[in-house]
C-alpha cells in the first residue's frame, strides 16, 4: 500500500485542491480518501475548462478514480446528495465512483441549526463542531445508519486491506494546520485534526506514506471571528487581486503577511516532503513582500528576494520547493 497525502499549512484556501486535481492527473491512484471535516470545506477546482466546487466529495472524482469519504469526517447528507447531482450534470459518474464509510459520522439538522447560531467563532454554519461533539460524546450517528446513504456506503478496513490490486491512496485533508483543533489558536480552530496523523486515522498504516504535500501560499488569509488582518490598506489589494473571498460562505478573508512560525512548525509537525508555495503572483500584481519571522518583519524588494529567503530557511535537500502562481501548475 503506497499513500501520499495533500496537507495545507496555514488555515486553509491555500491551493490543496488544484494540488489534489494535478495528482490525480499524473499519478496513479486506486483511492482518493477525504481525511477530515465536512461541508465546511471548499474544494474549488478548474475542470475541462468549468469552475467546481464540492464540500464533501474529493477530487478523484473527476478522473475516474475512486472517491471515498472516510471516518474521519463528517457527513452532511442532503449536500452530498446535491454534491453528486451537480457532478452528474456535469457528465461526472459520481453514483458508481463514489463512497462513504460505514462509521463515518453524520451532520443532523439539530447539528446544523446549532452551529447556525454560532458567532464565538466565526464557523461555516455547516454543523461541524456539533458533529464532532456528538462523535467523540458517543451520542452521534453513523452513515451506514442513514438510509438513503446505503447505496453508497463501504467498509474501508476491507476495501483498502483486502483489496485484490495494490492500493495506491491519495489523502485530501480539509482545513488547515493553523486551524486543526490542537495545533491551532484555539478556540479559532475547526473541530477535527487537519494534520498528516489525521489521514491515518483513515485506516492506512504509517509506513504507507510515501510524498507529504504540504501547501502554503505566499501570504496568509483567515475566515473567522478573531481579528487577524494586519492593519495596512495593502491587505485590502491582496484581497481583491487574489480574490480571496470563501468558497464556501463568501466571506472576505483576512489577509495578512507569512508566519514563518507557522509554515515552519507546520513543515515539521507534518512531515512535509514536497513544499508548494501558491500565489507568488499576487504579491508580485501587488508589488509588495514580507515575512513576520523572528519576531520582526522582514519585508522584501522582490519576489526573487523572498524566495531566496524562504529557501534559506528550508533545508532543500529533504524538502523540494515549488513555488506557483494562480494560473500555473504544479
Ligand atoms: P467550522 O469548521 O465550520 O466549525 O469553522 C471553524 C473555523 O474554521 C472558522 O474560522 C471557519 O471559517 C474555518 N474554516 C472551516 N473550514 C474552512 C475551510 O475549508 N477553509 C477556510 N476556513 C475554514
Ligand atoms: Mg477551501
């Protein structure tokens, strides 16, 4: 069994799943596995010329591949229906690619109207946090105890370890480092680990990991109720030259400058192999750089001068570095 996993190391929105979509092209994958969160997620993704955007369902699908949506989620299924009707008219065989794990835990109405009423922290309204709450309570229920779900559901012990073909997984997380329940500015987090670990809770054995995808972008953004842009108008332009505005909920995102403290701990914590650093052309369109690191900010002439200081800190011979911009590849 061979696994490479798709992490983001800030919080989220960081180009995981135009990472996922370039894999699954070139790759050869038997799997692709959703490893954490709901519908809070927000997958957007470039197909055949389209703008996608699916909540729950992982990205294989686009290519023929398997596409499961493992126990360590959670399910809305009213969206995961519509979810799978989208892709159908789009032309996409989602009724035979995709699945759902036995025990992986379902979004109620009653979580969903709880977390509506959330304004502590800024969540996504899409009842993850209840969820959680009743998973880890023991209250909660499971997909393979949803009816309407029973066409699609598996069990992924005996799909991924009693498989006739050799098992080549890629793991999609949600979220992001900086807004996993532990490794976050807690209580600004989202209710689920977001994290390599977390992909195999999964059920793949760690020595199944082969690449770790960290992917970061060249400035950070934030969705929540905690103040956290920068206050500099220069935020507004990154906002709108890198429309970072939810995929989601539609909500602007804070921006703010790189942590490096963030990025670093995130590299480590993950065991990031392979580093993609997204949108350099935005600050380059915005014509300024900087970096909060060692308790200062270092600001930047050019995006040359950035990333030869991004690599400095990096030690390239275990790590590789891409850096992308919003129309490139991988
Ligand atoms: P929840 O996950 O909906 O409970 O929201 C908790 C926090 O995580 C809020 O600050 C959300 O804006 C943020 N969040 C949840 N999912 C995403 C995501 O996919 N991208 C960015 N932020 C997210
Ligand atoms: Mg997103």
């Amino acid at each position: 069994m061979i696994a490479d996993v798709v992490v983001d190391l800030q919080y989220g929105d960081c180009g995981k799943g135009k990472v996922t979509h370039a894999l699954c092209k070139d790759g050869d994958y038997t799997h692709v596995i959703r490893y954490n969160g709901g519908c809070n997620a927000g997958h957007t993704i470039y197909h055949d010329g389209r703008r996608v955007i699916t909540h729950h369902i992982p990205a294989g699908v686009f290519f023929g591949i398997k596409s499961i949506i493992g126990p360590g989620c959670v399910i809305e299924p009213n969206q995961f229906f519509s979810e799978i009707k989208q892709l159908e008219e789009i032309g996409i065989n989602a009724r035979d690619l995709v699945f759902v794990a036995k025990n992986t835990h379902v979004i109620t109405k009653e979580h969903l109207r709880e977390d509506q009423a959330d304004s502590a922290i800024g969540t996504t309204k899409r009842g993850n946090g209840p969820a959680y709450r009743a998973k880890y309570g023991r209250t909660g229920q499971r997909a393979e105890e949803v009816t309407s779900l029973k066409d699609f559901i598996i069990d992924i012990y005996e799909e991924l370890h009693n498989n006739e073909k050799e098992v080549k997984i890629l793991f999609e997380g949600a979220q992001g480092f900086g807004l996993d329940i532990d490794w976050g500015d807690y209580p600004y987090v989202t209710s689920s680990h977001c994290t390599t670990a977390s992909a195999l809770l999964n059920g793949v054995p760690p020595q199944a990991i082969r690449n770790v995808y960290g992917v970061a972008k060249m400035y950070e953004t934030y969705v929540g109720a905690k103040s956290f842009e920068g206050n500099d108008p220069i935020f507004d332009k990154i906002r709108e030259i890198g429309e970072e505005y939810g995929a989601t909920t539609g909500r602007p995102r804070q921006c703010n400058w790189m942590h490096w403290d963030l990025l670093e701990k995130g590299i480590k914590v993950n065991g990031v192999s392979k580093l993609i650093i997204n949108k350099v052309d935005v600050l380059e369109d915005v014509g300024s750089w900087a970096i909060y690191a060692d308790e200062s900010k270092q600001t930047f002439d050019s995006t040359q001068q950035m990333k030869a200081w991004i690599l400095d800190r990096i030690s390239t011979e275990d790590i590789s570095v891409t850096f992308s911009g919003k129309k490139d590849g991988i």
